[in-house]
C-alpha cells in the first residue's frame, strides 16, 4: 500500500499547451516530459455499492503494463488529497477478486458479494508526466506533473478530462500548494478535488458529486485557533466544490450557495479581533471582497429576473477563464496551512487563540447583539442594511457553532435572524421596510436573543 498526496487543477487546453512551455517547469523539470497512453476500466456494482463506500476499483493499461488498482476513502481539503491506494500487477484484463481482500478491502463492503463487481465506465486519456524537482531550503522535494487529456465515457455520456495533477513523491505536502500557487499567478487553474471516478459516476447521476463536507465537529473546549481553522477548510472546501458543480450543469441555486460560502468565509475572518490581527488576515479579507462585491450582487439581481439567472452560468465560465478563483483557493489554502494569522499577534492574541471557543463565543455575540441595536432599526428600518456585516458575523458563527452556545430556543433565534438578514439586504420599498420593523421585533422577543443580551 502506499498513500497518494495531490492536487488536481482543472484547466483548458490552451492552458494545458502552456504548462508544458512554463519557465517555471522547463527550469525544474529533471526527467522530461514522457508520454504515455493510459486507458482505465472502472468496476463497481449495479447498486454503485463502491461508491457509496468512497472506493475506486479500476484496470488499467499502460503500454503492455495492466495494474489493477484500488484506492479507498482518504480526506480532501480544498483541492489537497489523501488516499490509500493499492496496486497489483495482473496477467490480463480481468479483475482479479482473490487480490481485494481484508488487508485492503474495506470493512463496510466486509458482506459484499465481490462477483457482482461488473464494468461501469471509462477514462481515457494521454498523460504527459515529469519530475519537478521542487528545492525548499535544504529539504529536497519530488513532485511529479502529469498533463492529462482525454475523456470519460459513461454508456452514451462523455466529459472531457483536461487537467493538470501533481503528486507528491518526496516531501513535505505544502510544497504542491507551493507550486501550484506559483503557476496560478500566470495561468488559470481551478483547484478540483473530483477525480475521474467521481466524474464516471456523475455522468450517471449528477447528483452523486457530494457537494459538501461532513460539517466540522466543533465542542466547548476546543480552542478558538482550531475551530476557526475547522471551519475556514471546511468552507473553503466547499465552495470549491460548489464550483466546479456549477461550472457543470449550471444550476443556479449552487451559485448562491456559493456565495454564501465565501461570505461567511468573510464574517468569520472579520469576527476574530486581536486572535487574526487585521495585517495578517487583510490579502485574504481584499480577495473575499473582490469576489463578493462582483457576485453578490448579481446573485442578489437574479432572485427576480430570470434573465440574470440565465446569463449567470456563462458569466462564471469567464470568472473560470481568468486567474482569480485559482489564486484565490490556492493561496487560501497556504495560508490556512500555515496558520498564517497567528504569526504577527502579540500575547493577548496568543491568549485569545487558546481560549475554549464555549466561553469566547457568547462574549463575541453579546457584544455583537448589543451594538445591534434592534430597537433603534423598530424606529430607522431603512437604516438595517448599514448592520449587514454585524448581522453575518453572528450568523456565521450561529450556522455552524449555535450548538456549542447554552441558549434556549437557539435554533428559532436563528431562523429568525436569517429572515432579518434577508430583508436588509432586500430593495428598499414600504412593504419591505413594514416587514424589518416586524421582523426586527420578532428577533428582540425571542428568549435566546433576551438571554443573549443578559449574558
């Protein structure tokens, strides 16, 4: 067995051409480019019971060369894999069952009857691979880059694959993050934990690509360092996800997702105070603001024309043209990693960082709902929208933490909340300021917004 470490990066052909002519590989590259032709047969059962289980089950050829490979559930963050694989040379093209047992097959498929196994799909392609030698200081590191073009067939349905990977062979994994941030600067890629499986499969079904990650699993105790780090991976995860499923199919209700992704992203970040102090967190908050201030608005334009919504998946292919979301992934993805905002922070911050997110969390909030001030909005509706970060600060945190706060009735308070968010960012007219009045009203009555207040 060995474990696989890579990243994936969706590109075009004109930017697949252009890799192989990057100074930055040419100046790197120890072996050359060498071409190979690798066709891949996929197993799995009628019922996809494989999949379900988050194991891949291939043949493939190589030259005269037949592996049969498995690979079983490993963790994925932000485009960064992990996976157990394992690989078996093989006489001829057939799956050999004998070789799929307790040492690599997992324990949940332990009831499987292995001879339903039958072919599924195809990945065909051309992989032009070399040796990066990446140097990082004295330490010595392998990546190997492998330029593949081809496609998968799944009965009648075909995609193309068009993709840069680099794998790790010696080293730390940062330094694919590393270099795959340098050439983002130049070139469009986007980062894409989908692997050809995964497409084989959603060629089937679109809806098998899981577009989420299990949520983080935050407690009392944890530090605040740590559950913010949970929760910036897991939302920089997915909106990379929702993404590359949007650029798929279009579907405009993964757009908003998308956004709203990376707008708690940005209330989290701003919610930190002396924990992230604001130079080490501002090249992240400008990016975040970029990519709000184009697409919020539009997603907040297409609630009620259908043509915006229409023309918004063309407008996301272009944005997927450009070098912006590549960089944006990757070098969040290194500062994340390196747990850059705890780098400059002075002891107070050291101390906040440390602090047991149960107690720092209803300070935050209190503090937030205070400054709120709900009442003043009963009487100045039309000035809500001027509290909208305040409001996604507490929300942000209310989404994915609000288990951790010992409040009555907390989930109402943040129904609640999510409609008073909704209409400050709504078109001011008599019936939606008739609506905040109420609304905020409704929020200032609920018990865990008056135990809140107490503390």
């Amino acid at each position: 067995m060995q474990k696989e470490t890579e990243i994936k990066l969706r590109v075009s052909r004109e930017t697949l051409a252009a890799l192989r002519e990057h100074p930055l590989l040419k100046k790197r590259n120890k072996s050359g480019w060498e071409r190979l032709e690798l066709t891949n047969q996929y197993f799995d059962t009628p019922e996809r019971d494989l999949a379900r289980a988050k194991v891949a089950l291939r043949i493939r050829r190589d030259g005269e060369q037949l592996i049969q490979t498995l690979k079983t559930r490993g963790q994925s963050v932000a485009g960064l894999s992990e996976r157990n694989e394992f690989n078996w040379d093989i006489p001829k093209a057939k799956l050999d069952l004998k070789k799929l047992d307790g040492q690599c097959w997992p324990e949940q498929l332990a009831e499987l009857d292995k001879k339903t196994i039958k072919p599924l799909f195809t990945t065909d392609f051309v992989r032009e691979k070399a040796e990066i030698a990446w140097g990082r200081g004295k330490a010595k590191v392998v990546i190997e880059a492998a330029l593949d073009l081809g496609q998968v067939v799944a009965g009648k349905h075909k995609e193309e694959i068009c993709e840069l990977e680099l794998e790790l062979r010696e080293g730390e994994p940062d330094a694919l993050l590393e270099l795959a941030a340098e050439l983002a600067t130049s070139l469009p890629l986007m980062p894409c934990d989908i692997s050809k499986a995964e497409r084989g499969y959603r060629l089937f079904d679109a809806d098998s690509y899981s577009l989420s990650f299990k949520a983080p699993a935050l407690h009392a105790e944890l530090p605040l360092d740590d559950a913010y780090t949970a929760l910036a991976w897991h939302l920089l995860g997915s909106s990379q996800r929702l993404a590359e499923q949007y650029r798929f199919n279009g579907h405009w209700r993964l757009l908003k997702d998308w956004v709203e992704r990376l707008a708690e992203l940005r209330a989290l970040t701003a919610s930190l105070g002396q924990c992230a102090p604001r130079t080490t967190t501002a090249s992240l908050r400008k990016a975040l603001d970029a990519l709000l201030e184009d697409w919020r608005p539009l997603v907040q334009a297409g609630q009620d024309d259908a043509d915006v919504r229409a023309a918004a998946h063309e407008q996301f292919l272009e944005e997927l043209q450009d070098t912006r979301w590549g960089e944006f992934s990757l070098n969040t993805s290194r500062w994340l990693l390196a747990r850059s905002w705890t780098v400059e922070r002075n002891k107070r911050g050291e101390r906040l960082g440390a602090v047991p997110l149960g107690n720092w969390l209803p300070t935050l909030l209190q503090a937030e709902a205070t400054a709120l001030q709900l009442d003043r909005y009963q009487q100045q509706p039309e000035d809500l929208a001027e509290q909208l970060p305040r409001i996604e600060r507490i929300q942000a945190w209310m989404h994915w933490a609000r288990d951790v706060l010992e409040l009555p009735e907390v989930d109402q308070l943040y129904g609640e909340l999510n409609k008073l968010e909704e209409l400050a960012h709504a078109h001011i007219s008599d019936e939606v300021l008739e609506q905040r009045v109420r609304q905020a009203l409704t929020v200032a009555q609920t018990k865990a917004w008056k135990t809140l207040l107490r503390g």
